[in-house]
C-alpha cells in the first residue's frame, strides 16, 4: 500500500510531475489532468448509469469502489461522504439519480476501521469552540458499523422523495481482505 508518507516505486504522472516541478498537490493534479485529456476520447455516453445503480459509499481513500465491484466508467452513480452515511444531501442526490437518471437500485457501503467509530457529537462542540459557529451538520459518528448500515437502509427505504426502495442493499468493505460482507436490514 502507498500513502504519501511513501511513494510507490513507479510513480504516477501527478507525482512524476511533482518531482519536476515541486509544485502543490493541485498542480501536480491540474498536469496530470492534461497528460490525461491529451489522449481523451469522448465515450459518447450520457449521465445515466448503464446498470441503473447509485453506490453510497464512505470518502475512504482505501476504498476503490470502481475496482472493488467491477464497474467500469458509465455503470453508476457514485455518491460519497464521510462514513457513507445517508444524509439530506445524499437523498437529494439519490432522488435526482432515480428521477431524473433512471437508477433504481441502490448499494450502501461503509467500511472496517472508519474514522467516524473514533469520532463523537463532540467534534461539533468543539468546532464550534474554535470557530464560534456551530456547524449546521451532524457528525453522524457510530460504534457499531452494522447498526449504521442498517440505519442508512433504514433511511433509503422510507424517504418519501424516493420512487425505487425496493432494492436496497447494504455491506460492510473489510479493508484488510477485500470483501464485502452482506448486513442483513432486521437485526
């Protein structure tokens, strides 16, 4: 595994770049999005998923989703935030994939080792200490990765602005191994 604390021995175009220039994270991104687009070829597809499926998923940076569940560019939807929680946004989204974009399934992912199992309500509290504005947000933090998938199933399948809970599914990414393991939605 490679962090930027260490570097993998072929380095990729945004940190080839990096080493030439010592630019900023952004502009070592900005040049490899120009090495990219010098060889892009338009796929000629729309903004509606190929298989009718919007993934809500964690912002994990161990977390490739695309290669995790054999997606290619086009299958989905992909919609994520800190532990994959279902939140307004994430149903406002939801809501304009299956409305306006024609998805009707659903896939829920958190993950083994999430940054929310450390965090607590607190972290507003002291937000709001250092800032002197009490983020409009909760921190959705949670103990039992289980119990939260459920609770984010939970919330899918009774938002009223949603037409298609029927297919509603939620797992658990094991970031040691791989696996998705299967939450069943009673418990």
């Amino acid at each position: 595994m490679s962090t930027s604390a260490h570097l993998p021995a072929e380095p990729t175009a945004a940190r080839t770049v990096a080493a030439r220039t010592g630019g900023t994270v952004t502009d070592r991104l900005v040049e490899a999005n120009r090495q990219y687009a010098a060889n892009f070829q338009d796929p000629g597809m729309d903004a509606r998923p190929v298989l009718h499926v919007a993934v809500v998923a964690c912002m994990d940076a161990r977390l490739d989703l695309h290669d995790a569940l054999g997606l290619e560019l086009g299958d989905c939807h992909t919609i994520r935030n800190a532990g994959g929680v279902v939140t307004d946004d994430v149903i406002r989204s939801l809501t304009i994939s299956q409305r306006a974009l024609g998805t009707r399934s659903v896939i829920l992912i958190h993950h083994t080792t999430c940054g929310l199992e450390s965090l607590t309500e607190d972290f507003r509290h002291e937000l709001e200490d250092e800032v002197g504005q009490r983020p409009s947000w909760a921190v959705e933090a949670f103990r039992d990765v289980d119990q939260d998938v459920r609770q984010s199933m939970q919330r899918v399948r009774t938002s009223p602005f949603l037409p298609h809970t029927d297919d509603v599914r939620g797992f658990v990414f094991d970031v040691k191994t791989g696996l998705l393991r299967e939450i069943d939605p009673v418990k």
